[in-house]
C-alpha cells in the first residue's frame, strides 16, 4: 500500500483527534464527535472551508494603527502585546478550522522579530499576508515576503543599493525560504558552496533585490495581494534610483542564468521592469526541484514528525547535519515535491494528499519502516498546550485583552511570539538534532506546569487573569461525562479519554485515580460528589477535581499529541 494513498471508511474517534490535534490548537470532544463520523475527504474539506466572515470585529481590531499619521506618537509596546493579543484570540476561536494553524505554520518559516524594527503596524499586514496564503500559493507569498516591509526591515531589505548591496536577505531567502542548504556530496563541494546554491548566487541575487524601502504610510499596495508593501526608491521621474541595472550571473547549480532589466531608461530602470527582474529571480528558484522538497520537508516537519532528511555533514561544520530517513524522503517527500512543483506550488493539494494519506494516519507501513510512530509523538508547542487546554474545556474569555497574560505564559514556556532567537525562526521548527524537544527544559517545563493550575484558578499568584476553569462547572454540566459521575472508575477513564491522546497503562491510570480519591478507596469519591450533589457545597470535589485534572493536564502524556 503506498504511504500516499487515502484512508478509506470513516474516521473513528483516535483519527478523528489526531486530524484535530494537528491540524487545529487542539479540540473539544464535540469536535472530534462531530469529525468521527466523517469521511477523510468530507473532514478536510470542513478544515479547509473558506473563512467567510473576519472572525475579529471592528472594536477588537481598535487597537490597530492602519495608518499612522506624521509624527504621531504610538506606543509600540503596547501595540505589540495587543496584537499578540488579538492572533491568540483568532486561534482560540478558530474552531474546526484550520486556517489559523496554516497561518501560524507560514510565520514560523517567514520569520518575523519585532524587536528589530518595533513597528507593530507592518506586523499585522505580514499576519494578514500570511493568512491570505494560508491555503494558497507559497510561490506567490515568497514573491511578496521580499518587499513585505516587516521583511525588509527584519533582514535590512531596505538598506539594500546599488553601491553597497545587502547580501542578509538574500541569504535567508535561499538558505531559510526557499531552496535551502543540502550536503549530500560533501566531498565534492567547494569554497562557498551550499549544495543547492552558492555564494556567487547569494551575491548575484541581492543584486536583483537592490533599490527598495519602506513604505510606513502603507499607500504602496501591491497589484497581487492588495496589502501594503515596501516601495522602490526612484528618482524625480519615477525611475529605479538605487537598482542594480547590470546582469547579473548565477552559478551553475542555476544553469548560469542571466537577469537583466528588459529595458533601460538612460542609466536606470523603471519599477515594473524591477519587478519583472524580481519574478525571473523567483521562477529560477522555484524550478528547482530542491525548493520543492525543502518547503515539503519544513511541511512534514511540521505536521508530522521531525525525523526528515534536510542535510548530511557539512565537512566545515561537522554539528551541522540531520539524520536521514530514506523511507519518509522517497515515499513522502518526493512525491509531495513533484506534486507541488506540477500544481505551480499551490500548497492545497500537498496538504489534502498529506493530510489524507496512510503515511498521516500511521497505516501505511510495518512499524519498521518509520524510526518512530507519529501519533502522539510531537511535543506540544506552548501554543497547542495551552489553547488546546482552553478549547478542550470550553473556556471563554470576556475579551482580547485578557489575553496579554496568555502571551505572557507562552514566553515563559519558550515561544515568545514575533520574538524568536534568531531569523531561523523558532528553534523547535528547525534546531538539529533537538527539534520539538526545545519546548522542554526546567524553565519552560515549570510554566508547562503552572499554566493548567492559573487556568483551574483563574489567577496568577494573587493577579486575576480575566478568565477561568471551572472544572466544577465543567464536570457537572458540559455532557460530556455519561452516567453517573460518581462511579470513580468509570469518571476517571472518561477524563483519561478526553485528555490524553494514547492510551496508557493500568498503572497511570490507578497514579491519576489517586489524585481524584486523594489516595483513598474508591469510595470516597462517590460520597464526596454524592454530598456535593445534595448540599450545594463544592468545596472538596473541587479540590479533588482541581488536583486531578491539574496533574492529568501537566502529566508527560499531556505534553504530546
């Protein structure tokens, strides 16, 4: 059977909550009720539905400044935990939708880092450029990220003239977002040579970028996506005043191609013969079948599972080089990279073959064709633990602003968003050999921890964080726990279904049925929720149902998905 091909038949609740999982921040049980009934073609035409309707209103979009005036004072800070605010709340919300995850996966391979720049307002039109792509075409979008003026700002876009060219962004737009580094003849490569590219071309495409900056007025719209965008610097007639005009030559790993401007007027260029440059830049990059499989990659990562083949050892840097796993390479990766080349490198269809696939859904091969099972084998992010907990339990907040401490806890798990290390993005998308094992260490596992206990509290320390568990609440009257909630086993398995995303041995299982008894017989919680239900008084089951879901959500289990 081949690792590509659709599951058939309905989805069952473990796929269903898998689908979910990685697809969404995480479900609720009516969720994955709803998905388990589903076909696989039916389910992810519902995740992939259109978003009709902006999920934020006018007054949540208040904050924003679209425009800034002349001169006018905006304080950045603030802007930036509002913004921040506002995307967490768009993912909160999302619902059985993917949209929100697509986006968030495009912004941990285009990086963005505020404090760079500290303009909040081109943030939110890269976010908003993200988004629109989410579903589309991931060639268009890297046409679009060079003159994004976030991206000219981030990797000194703006600084880049014709007597002095910037050589930053080029770089990452091979090395990080497009083609990418790939060792596979070590042996064989020169100075300055990266496998896929080499330095010539690094030189010889910061050439083609010269000439742009910044529009912070945002009246420069681009014709293709319709957001704002950085401008071209001109002189008083309108023409190129800072682009390179010579041809420009690549190496041989792009065929020796020559990019010149069509067309001259004196000494410079217009900017539609600068864009035309630009577009000859990228169709070269994107022919290359290597792009192909280097997005695919940073896909399957993503989504499935870190193992992947990206780069042998480089003999210059022995620590840099990824282990390869040649079954996910050829019965994956390639096929994925000669769709996505064939369909113009329009995500879509990647994704619906990837996302329906036997490979996704572990069914494809002897358990010895993998090194590792996917199911339950990435670690959360601190995006997918935490809303996943908020969306799991249903919880509401009364506004976005009750989210800086949301924002807050995320950094202090490890992914302080639009604040990653380096322009490599956040390491847990792309540190060899750790990958998604960066989200744990003392630090982050302690706010790992916290974070279910603030969330059943509704504080952190003695600060109200403007919303709440109550798992009290919850348990009694969500429907989600069927007969009597009494019956300590019966409750217990219910709740180790609903949270954890394998199954566990009899030993967890009696460990967490501890924490609901405190430890004694059985019994004791049946008369203690039997009390509760005849006096009203929620002071002990809440004690019991806080410690038990506490230690359910910051258990090891939990941490996977």
């Amino acid at each position: 059977m081949a690792a590509l091909d659709p599951i058939t038949g309905l989805l069952g609740k473990k796929a269903a909550a898998h689908l979910l999982r990685r697809l969404t921040f995480g479900p609720n049980k009516a969720m994955i009720d709803a998905f388990a009934s589903k076909t696989i073609d039916q389910a992810i035409a519902d995740l992939f539905a259109p978003v009709v309707a902006p999920i934020e209103t006018d007054a949540e979009l208040s904050w924003l400044v679209a425009k800034p005036l002349p001169n006018e004072k905006i304080d950045e800070g603030t802007k930036i935990t509002q913004l921040k605010s506002w995307w967490i709340n768009r993912m909160l919300k999302s619902g059985a939708n993917a949209q929100e995850k697509l986006t968030f996966f495009l912004h941990t391979h285009f990086t963005c880092i505020f404090s760079v720049f500290e303009k909040h307002t081109p943030v939110y039109y890269q976010n908003k450029l993200l988004r629109k792509y989410s579903l589309g075409n991931i060639k268009t979008l890297a046409t679009a990220i060079n003159l994004d003026n976030a991206m000219l700002m981030l990797l000194s876009g703006s600084s880049n003239i014709k007597k002095s060219p910037n050589e930053n962004y080029a770089r990452e737009l091979l090395e990080l977002y497009t083609i990418g580094k790939f060792f596979q003849n070590p042996e064989t490569l020169g100075t300055n040579d990266y496998g896929n590219y080499t330095e010539q071309d690094v030189k010889s495409a910061a050439k083609v970028l010269t000439g742009f900056t910044t529009d912070l007025t945002y009246a420069t719209i681009d014709a293709v996506t319709g957001i704002p965008r950085g401008k071209l610097r001109t002189t008083p007639a309108g023409l190129s005043s800072e682009h390179d005009i010579s041809t420009k030559t690549f190496s041989t790993r792009f065929g020796n191609q020559q990019i010149a401007p069509s067309a001259l007027s004196g000494s410079s260029a217009t900017e539609l013969v600068v864009i035309e440059e630009i577009d000859q830049l990228m169709n070269m990059i994107f022919n290359q079948t290597e792009t192909a499989k280097n997005i695919c990659r940073k896909i399957y990562r993503y989504f499935v599972y870190y193992n992947t083949p990206y780069q042998l050892k480089n003999p210059a840097n022995p620590e840099e080089g990824y282990k390869l796993n040649d079954y996910v390479e050829n019965n994956i990766i390639t096929p994925l990279a000669v769709l996505l080349k064939s369909n113009n490198y329009e995500l879509k269809p990647v994704y619906e073959k990837l996302f329906k696939s036997e490979h996704f859904f572990f069914k494809d091969s002897p358990s010895t064709a993998t090194e590792d099972r996917t199911n339950g084998a990435i670690i959360k992010s601190p995006l997918d633990l935490s809303l996943g907990m908020m969306r799991l339990f249903n919880v509401n907040v009364a506004n976005q602003d009750s989210l800086k401490f949301f924002a807050e806890s995320l950094a202090k798990q490890g992914l302080n968003l639009y604040e990653p290390l380096d322009v490599a993005g956040y390491e847990a998308y792309h540190a060899f050999p750790f990958f998604h094992r960066s989200w744990i260490s003392a630090n982050y596992l302690a706010e790992r921890y916290l974070f279910p206990k603030k969330l059943l509290n509704g504080k952190d320390g003695m600060e109200d964080i403007g919303f709440r568990l109550d798992i009290v609440d919850f348990v009694r009257n969500s429907g989600i726990f069927t007969g009597d909630i009494g019956d300590t086993n019966s409750f217990v398995l219910q709740a180790i279904d609903l949270t954890l995303p394998e199954p566990i041995t009899e030993e967890r299982k009696d460990y967490f049925k501890g924490k609901l008894t405190d430890n004694q017989p059985d019994l004791e919680w049946t008369a203690e929720w039997s009390d509760y239900l005849t006096s009203g008084d929620d002071k002990v089951v809440r004690e019991l149902l806080d410690s038990f879901f506490w230690h359910l959500m910051k258990s090891p289990e939990y941490q996977l998905m």
